[in-house]
C-alpha cells in the first residue's frame, strides 16, 4: 500500500512556531478523529460526538477550531515543545515536523508489530527573526494568512477521500485507532521532527528512529 | 433513472442526511459569525441527536430561517441552498461579504454505500466547513462586529447569486461528496474588494465608481431584504414557535447497524443565555421588513455611555400569508429589560454582544427608531494610517477597526463624567417624548428634565447646571493644536527656566529641608 504524503511550508517568527504547528496539527487531526467507538452485540458499533472549539492565537491574526479534547490538545502541545526546544531560542533555522499516520499490523512472536503508515503530513517550518515591531506586526498578519492558506490545503487534501483504513471490528480497533483517550478517538498517529541547524546539516531524529526500529525488528 | 437503483431505505437515509447536512451547514456557517467563539463538548457517549457524530448546537432561529427557504426540498440538481452573509454599517450601508453555497452536481457514485460512506464523508465535510469558516477574511469582520457593524445572514434557495460579491472575487472549496443520486459539493465565494468601507465609513466621501451603487440606497426596511443578524439570540428557555421537536421522527444515526437507535432526537442542545449589561443603558432597535413581517432584525444598540433612545411606534398587524403565527404582541420597551451584569472578562467586546429581544415571535411587528448621539461615528482627527503598502486583502480595513477602538467611547470614555451614564439613560428614555425619526448622527436635543432638585428660585438648577458643565471644553494643555504649536516654544523656553531655577536654587532647598 502506498503511503499518501503531503507537505506544507510556512515561515514563521521564533515566537510564532508553536502557535502555528498547533494550528496546522489540529486541524488535520480535527479531521482525523472521530467520536469514541462502542461496540455492541452482533458487530455493530455506534460512534460517540466529537466537539470542537475555536482557539485563537496571540501572536498570529489568525483562529482555527480543533477537537475538544484536553488530552489530545496536551499530546500535541507536548510535542510541539520538543520541537520548538529542539529549534533553538532566538536562531534562525528550519526544521520539520511530521505527523503520520499510521496501521499496527500484528506481527507474530518474536516480531513486534509493525506501523504501516498511510498517511503522512510534513510540515516545513521555517523560523526568521525580525528587527523591530512594525515587521512583527506585519509578519503576525501575513503569517495569519499563510496558516489559512495552509489550512485550505489541508481541506482540500482530506476532501479527496482518498484511502482511509477500514472500520475495525472490535479486536481490529487499536490497530487502527488511539483508544487512550478517554473523549474522542484519532486514528494512530504518531509526531516526529527532524531541525536542520543553519549550516544545512541534518541532525535528525530520524536516524536514531531508524537505528530504533531496525533493533525492534 | 438513477434513483431505481438505491433501495427506499436507502433513498430515505440519503435524504434525511442532505436535508440535515443543509440544516447543519447552516449552522455552522451562521454560528461563525456569531462574532463570539464557538466551544462544544465531546461526548464519548451518543447522544442520538447529534447528527454526524458533531457537536453542532442548533440554534433554533436560524434552523427555522433555514427549513423556511428550503420549503420542504431539498438541495439537488439545479436547486442549491445558499447562505449570503453580509455586512450592516451603523449608517444603513450593506455589503454582500460572502456566499456559501450547497450544490449538487450530476456525477453520481452509485456504488457508494450510503448509511456508512455517504454519512461519514458528510460529517468530513462539516467539519473542513468548520475549518474554512474561520480562515475566509468575513471571520476577522464578524469577530470585530458590534459597534459600528453588524452581520447579517440571508438564507435563498435555487439559483447561486454571486453579483453582490463585487468584482474579483474569490472561492474556496470547502468539499464533495459523492451520492448515488448526485454529487454534493459546498464552496464558499468571498469578495476581495472592500474599498468602500475605507472611503464611504471615515471619509464620507462619494461612492467609488464601479462599486454597485445599490449598496447605499437607503431604502426603508429594503435594503435588509431578508437580511438575519448574525448576533441574534432567542431566549434561552423560550421554546417560541420553533420546537425542534417536530422533527421527533428524524433520529440522527449514530449507529452503524440495523439494531435501533437508542434515543429520539431531542430538540436542542443547550446555548448560552445572552449577556446583557445595564438596561437602562442599552438600546435595540427592531426594525422590521414591512413587506414580511416575519424579517424581524435586530441590530446592535451602542451601548453605554453616549446613551441611544428606542423609539416605538404603534404595532401594525399581520399579514395573513403568515396566519399560523398569528399573535401580534408588542415587544416590551427597552428600559423593561433586564440589567445582567456582564459576566465574561472580554471587556468592552461584551458589551456589544447578544440583545435579548423578550417574546418576538416571527410576527411581532414592531418598527423601533433608533437615535442615537454623535461620539460613535466620529471621525478621527489627524493622523490616519494608511495601510496602502500593506500587502493585505482587508488591509484597508483592519487598521480601520484598531482606530475605532481608540474612537470608542467604551475603551475611552468621553469627556463627561462617567457617573452621569445610567442617570442620563434612564432619564432620557423618560423625556424621550419629542425626538423621532431616523437614525441620524446629529446631536438630537431633549428636554432634559431631572427628576430631583429642581429649585425654582434659583436661576440656576441641576438640569441647567449638569447641562452647561456636561461638555466642558477641552483643556488647553491637552488640545492637540495648541501642544503641537507650543512644542516647539516650551523646547526653546527650557533653558530660561532652568536658570531661574538655579538661581532661585536656595529657596528650593529651604523648602524641601522644611518637608523633612
């Protein structure tokens, strides 16, 4: 099966990188969860209802809605932290956070299960600096409008209903599903970032989950 | 026909979601622009009336506006629902915003499974919609809507309108889903030219050219059409006439598969209750579409300290079109409505937020004039930032809304002193006898009669006395000529001063060691 990957850039200013990884990630997983499945006799299940709430940024012009969830909101922003810590204070630079969604496919013993993704979400993030506050207050409306950009190339990706995992049966569900939560129910998902430092240099996670990965097999 | 090959449970179910689909974009749509933010729960249990697995609150006027344009159809082929939101300045000028529309196409999917695909898809669809509303430039308007403007909804079904928009304007796709009876497509067309309001709102001058001139005809109760304000809110526990209960047949599906649905539908969820702040202070013109009694609209009152004086005229009756709803009752007068202390921490936003307009039905046919006096609209003197070089869509505007800010009366209060607010509001609604007629930004003169201390002996009484010192003139040392002018002889008085200090230093001294 391939894997659908899709790449958004945005540059932003130091202190708007969290704000607009949170944008963009909550709107795709906006579209990504669903409500909390339950099952019921004879393989039938009904689907719990999913709220949503507008947040607005302080240092973007800009809103977007995501799920009400207070643990996934928590999950995001915690990775979003690692990300923004890994970029550095005060630098300019860039780096990438990935979103990917994925499958458990079991695997029998002694093989862990593998994740299949079929989804992938990159996010370029570039950072700048700027000198004064007429370019911030600048930069907080143009970045404004970029994120919305960004989040009509986010619709328009999902809107093609391309291929999304099947409805699991009740054994089949964490397979497919993150059931941990206790509100709403996205599909596997799993953040990754990779900063490339300003000489261009790639000091990636992404090796060391590849050395990980090679080891689990 | 494409119909014979869907089974009749299956062309149910598709046409009970189209028709709740419209319902809910609806909602959506109108709910962002609201001018507030909008937060519902999730519920890990189905509640079986939420349609789509979405928590989308329904709120009862506009699910009513919207089952009254869609007349029992539903969107199809060549009938689209349409959703035009457009913008109301406190001077009677409109503008179409936006128009979403609800399409259908003919591109069938026949092998679509419609309880499951078809349902699913729509509730990705609504929730993309979500996402689009806050992203297209209305939203920015909407959330800043209040003291200068309003936004309005007009729901139409039939043929899309897209002229209003003006010229260049854009659209977004928000989504398709495909049917086996057609494909559904929502998209949204939003206008880009917002030159007017630059020019038409702060300098008062002609209209451009080439901007549709209809705009600015002050037609009586015309130009609102059909137009609904976004900020309206019915009463919390007022059932009305709109009792979603109706629909006590249609339960929404939340479960994928044949056993039953576990509960009915109920009939709202639940909103918040509007915020009101000092009765006597605020004001809610209704005016209402001669033409059809049930456009009742409602703006937003200013609020606050430069006061404003409802009028109301005698209650005209129905037409008979809408004889089911047929009690004429008269909307209560303004100062009957009750004082809610404002209970969100927004500040001065929330004091333009909801009005409560107690017991309107569609049929109350009450026309409210609306006076009110200058200090809202004024222009600002001097400096003002032109955004020409800021390469924005509404950059002409945006700044606009941060100067009105510093113009509002609310955020700085005028020169009068502040005690003197719910006094002069409710004193005025009592000797608002005489004042009538449109809304004007002149300063409309009242006979002011206070209600206490009125010495007939003395030439000089309260009422004469808090007229004459209600606008003091402004300070010299504050006028901006004057500082501007001076600037330039205080710098070079300066060091005359400074040498008179020194030599008269010693004093200085004696006087600052007699503090100690």
């Amino acid at each position: 099966m391939n894997c659908r990957s899709e790449a958004l850039e945005v540059s932003v200013e130091g202190r708007q990188v969290d704000e607009a990884m949170l944008a963009l990630l909550h709107t795709i997983l906006l579209h990504r969860s669903t409500g909390k499945f339950h099952y019921k006799k004879e393989g039938t299940y009904s689907i719990g209802t999913v709220g949503t709430q507008d947040i607005d940024c302080d240092f973007i012009d800009f809103s977007f809605v995501r799920v009400s969830s207070d643990e996934l909101d928590r999950a995001i922003r915690k990775a979003v932290g690692e990300f923004k810590d890994a970029m550095g204070n005060g630098m300019d630079g860039m780096g990438q956070i990935s979103l990917e969604f994925y499958q458990k496919k079991k695997s029998r013993w002694p093989f862990s299960d593998e994740c299949i993704p079929w989804e992938v979400w990159s996010i370029k993030v570039n950072v700048v600096n700027l000198a004064n506050e007429q370019e911030r207050q600048i930069c907080r409306e143009k970045v404004g409008e970029k994120l919305g950009e960004k989040v009509i190339n986010i619709v328009e990706v999902i809107n093609r209903h391309e291929y999304l995992p099947k409805m699991p049966t009740q054994s089949e569900v964490d397979n497919v599903f993150d059931t941990s939560l206790k509100d709403v129910q996205p599909y596997l998902y799993k953040i990754t970032f990779q900063i490339t430092d300003t000489l261009g240099t790639s000091v990636s996670t992404t090796m060391r989950r590849l050395i990980k990965d090679t080891l689990a097999l | 026909m494409m119909d014979s090959d869907l089974s009749p449970q299956d062309k149910k179910d598709l046409d009970k979601f189209i028709k709740f689909f419209a319902l809910k974009t609806v909602q959506v749509i109108v709910q962002a622009r609201l001018g507030e933010k909008v937060c519902t729960r999730s519920l890990s249990s189905p509640t079986g009336s939420d349609w789509f697995n979405l928590a989308i609150k329904d709120i009862p006027e506009v699910t009513h506006e919207a089952k009254k344009a869609l007349s029992g159809q539903l969107p199809g082929i060549g009938r689209s629902m349409c959703v035009e939101i457009s913008l109301k300045t406190s001077e009677g000028d409109s503008m179409e915003l936006e128009t979403w529309c609800l399409e259908m196409n003919e591109k069938c999917d026949k092998d679509i499974k419609v309880s499951y695909t078809v349902y699913n898809r729509l509730s990705l669809l609504l929730k993309s919609l979500l996402a689009i509303t806050r992203v297209t430039p209305a939203y920015k308007l909407s959330r800043k809507q209040g003291h200068d403007y309003v936004i309005l909804y007009r729901i139409y079904f039939g043929e899309v309108q897209l002229t209003g928009l003006g010229e260049g304007f854009q659209t977004v796709r928000v989504g398709v889903v495909g049917t086996p009876i057609g494909t559904i497509t929502l998209s949204c067309a939003y206008r880009t030219n917002l030159a007017f309001m630059s020019t038409r709102q702060f300098e008062r001058t002609a209209p451009i050219m080439g901007i549709i001139i209809d705009h600015f005809v002050e037609r009586p109760f015309g130009n609102m059409g059909h137009m609904r304000p976004c900020n309206y809110r019915a009463p919390g526990e007022d059932e009305g006439a709109y009792n979603g209960v109706e629909d006590s047949q249609e339960v929404c599906t939340t479960s994928f598969s044949t056993s039953p649905p576990s509960q009915l539908y109920c009939s709202r969820l639940s909103y918040q209750p509007p915020v009101l702040v000092g009765a006597a202070d605020f004001c809610h013109p209704s005016t209402l579409n001669a033409a059809n009694p049930h456009q009742v609209t409602t703006q937003m009152g200013i609020p606050g300290k430069e006061g404003g004086i409802p009028q109301q005229v005698p209650v005209q009756p129905c037409h008979g079109a809408q004889a089911e709803h047929g009690r004429v009752s008269s909307c209560p007068p303004a100062d009957h409505v009750p004082a809610t202390p404002s209970s969100s921490g927004e500040g001065a936003e929330t004091l333009s937020r909801s009005i409560e307009v107690k017991g309107v039905s569609p049929c109350d046919v009450l026309e409210t004039t609306f006076t009110r006096k200058v200090g809202a609209f004024v222009n600002k003197p001097g400096t003002q930032v032109t955004t020409a070089s800021l390469d924005l869509p509404f950059a002409a505007f945006a700044p606009r809304a941060y100067d009105l800010e510093e113009n509002d009366p609310m955020v700085q209060p005028p020169e009068s002193p502040a005690t003197s607010s719910p006094l002069q509001g409710s004193l005025h609604s009592q000797g608002s006898g005489e004042s009538g007629g449109p809304a004007q930004d002149d300063f409309v003169m009242v006979d002011f009669k206070p209600a206490f201390s009125k010495d007939d002996l003395l030439p000089m009484d309260l009422g004469t006395f808090y007229r004459e010192f209600q606008n003091p003139p402004q300070l010299a040392s504050l006028t901006i000529d004057v500082s501007s002018q001076s600037m330039a002889e205080d710098l070079d008085s300066l060091p005359e001063k400074l040498a008179v200090y020194e030599k008269n230093i010693d004093e200085f001294d004696a006087f600052v060691d007699t503090l100690q």
